[in-house]
C-alpha cells in the first residue's frame, strides 16, 4: 500500500469512527430526555451523584442542555 492509500484509509475509519460516537450520543440523548418528570430527574441525578465527575460529564451536558430548552420553549 502507499502512503496516500494509508492515509485515505486512516480518514474513512475516522470518520466512520466520529459517524458511530455520534449516532450513539443521539440515542444517548434520546434516552435521557425521556426523563421528563422532575421525580425522573432527581432520581437521574442521585445515580449520577455516585460517580465522579469526568465519568458523568458527558451525561450532565445533555441533560442540562436538554433542561435549558424545555424552559426555553416553555
């Protein structure tokens, strides 16, 4: 193989590799606003407060993401 073969190679599996991460965080997302009482979200909170941080912080910027737009279009 050249390395130009190397190269087109490497940029299809990242972008297949960005294409997966996004359509995993889309499910993510899909699954954590269906927590939409505000008992779903205290309860959401409290399993999410066993964790440290970096372990939730993807999770926390959906889920205060998807708080800031539910009072927005309120």
């Amino acid at each position: 193989m050249t390395r130009h073969d190397l190269s087109v190679k490497s940029l299809r599996s990242s972008l297949a590799t960005r294409r997966d991460a996004r359509t995993k965080r889309r499910s993510l997302e899909r699954q954590l606003a269906s927590y939409t009482s505000e008992s779903d979200r205290l309860e959401l909170d409290a399993i999410l407060s066993r964790h440290s941080t970096e372990e939730t912080s993807e999770l926390r910027s959906i889920i205060n993401r998807q708080a800031m737009d539910r009072l927005i279009h309120a």
